[in-house]
C-alpha cells in the first residue's frame, strides 16, 4: 500500500452527510429545466466527450486496480497478498454497490428524463429505469475504494475528479436527474466506505503493534 494518513471516518461520515443532504434538497429543484437548458446536442465535441467519459466506466473502475495490481506481483517487496485481497475488495465494492443500484431500479421504476420531457434528448443508452444511476454508483465506489486503500492526493483527485466527469455526463446525455447522481454517489461511497472500515481495515491490513 503507497504511505500516507489512512482516511478517517469522521470525514467519510461528514462527506456522506454533505451527499444525503443535497438528496433532500434535489427534488425540490427544477431538474428538468435545468437539463433542458443545459444539453446541446449540436455541440457535436461535448456530446463526445460526454459519450467517451460515459463510456469509460468499466475500463477505468476495474482497470485501474487491476493495473495496480499487476505492478505489485512484479516487485520483490513483500506484501503481494494484501494487493490481490484489495483488488478484491474494490470488485466486491462494485458489485455490491451494483446489485443496490439494480434492486433500486427495480424497486421505483422511475422513468428517465428524456422520457418525461420531449425538451430533453436521449443522448446515451440506459439500461432499465433511472433511479439511481448505475454509472455513478460503480464510479464513485471505485473512486472511494481506491482513495480509501491510496489514501494520497495524486490517487483520490484524479480519481474523483472521474467519477464526478462520469456522473456529469450522465446529466447531460439526458439519461439521469441529478437527484438520481446524488443517490448513486452516496451508495457507491457508502459501499466502499462500509467494506472498507468494517471488514478490510479490520481483517486484512496488518495490527500495529
């Protein structure tokens, strides 16, 4: 694991108190205005952009770790194991965060925003219903995962910074509310934090003595 300050758990609680309270304040917004206003789709450029950082979901949520991984077998340092047991752990991190975010779907069926608004257009594919968004959901449990395993700014700037590029663009592909970003940012965070401080923290990193 690269050095640094482990993460507390008073700012992860302080961070997921932020997300939960813009949940409240979301639905009393305009949203469909806002994405209505907002989305271009003669903006050929941004509509790609939008596509491409759309798209890098699986790439970069399971890549990266998996990159990460493959380093740490090639070095001569002990500590082999607890790099595949935190790839492990990110996978299982987004595989569960996964499965709350498709029962959920399944659960509110809320249509998507291009379906409510004729204003809006449908830019991106979208499996199933809106609520919540999957995309952010793996993103921002990936994102979480890998801040709290790296706990260093070159690893949780960028790798939030993506997450949130992610969660954006599914605004503005027409596909999500942001009220539905706010929810899978705060499951896919939640997820990660919970597996993290709960079981891996506990079980796998090495005691101090």
């Amino acid at each position: 694991m690269l050095p640094g300050q482990p993460v507390k758990l008073s700012t992860i609680f302080i961070y997921l108190c932020g997300i939960l309270i813009c949940i409240g304040i979301a639905p009393s917004l305009p949203q469909l205005d806002f994405i209505a206003a907002w989305q271009d789709p003669a903006a050929t450029c941004t509509v790609s952009f939008f596509q491409f950082i759309s798209d890098s979901i699986s790439y970069i949520s399971f890549g990266i770790p998996v990159v990460v991984t493959i380093a740490m077998e090639f070095r001569r340092e002990s500590g082999k194991k607890q790099s595949r047991l935190s790839l492990l752990y990110i996978i299982l991190s987004i595989a569960v965060a996964g499965l709350i975010s498709y029962v959920m779907k399944k659960t509110f069926s809320e249509p998507r925003p291009y379906e409510i608004d004729s204003r809006i257009a449908q830019l991106s594919v979208g499996g199933g219903y809106s609520l919540p968004s999957g995309h952010t959901t793996e993103a921002f449990a990936s994102a979480m995962a890998l801040t709290l395993l790296y706990p260093r700014w070159f690893v949780f700037v960028p790798v939030f910074f993506w997450a949130s590029l992610v969660a954006t663009s599914r605004i503005y592909l027409g596909v999500h509310y942001p009220f539905d970003i706010l929810v899978g940012m705060f499951i896919g965070s939640s997820v990660s934090s919970a597996g993290y401080y709960f079981v891996f923290a506990k079980y796998v990193l090495p005691k101090k003595s």
